[in-house]
C-alpha cells in the first residue's frame, strides 16, 4: 500500500482532514483524537 498524503487542521469545532486531496470535516473531534487512528498510513 502506498503512503497517503494526510494533513489534519483544527477548525472550529472539529478537524479538517486532507487525505490525499480529498477534504473531510471530522465535527467535535480535535486532531490529536485522530491521530491515533492513522496508524495504518
């Protein structure tokens, strides 16, 4: 599997992750919460 390109960004009430261009809105989750779950990148 490759490497996917993530960012994570605190915004507002929740995170906004950039997964490989694709933007997702995570509401009421901060980046560290996240972070753990992308173990698998």
């Amino acid at each position: 599997m490759s490497p996917r390109d993530i960012s994570l960004t605190a915004k507002g009430s929740g995170t906004e992750a950039v997964i490989d261009g694709h933007i997702i809105f995570l509401q009421g989750i901060a980046p560290a919460d996240v972070e753990d779950d992308f173990r698998f990148v």
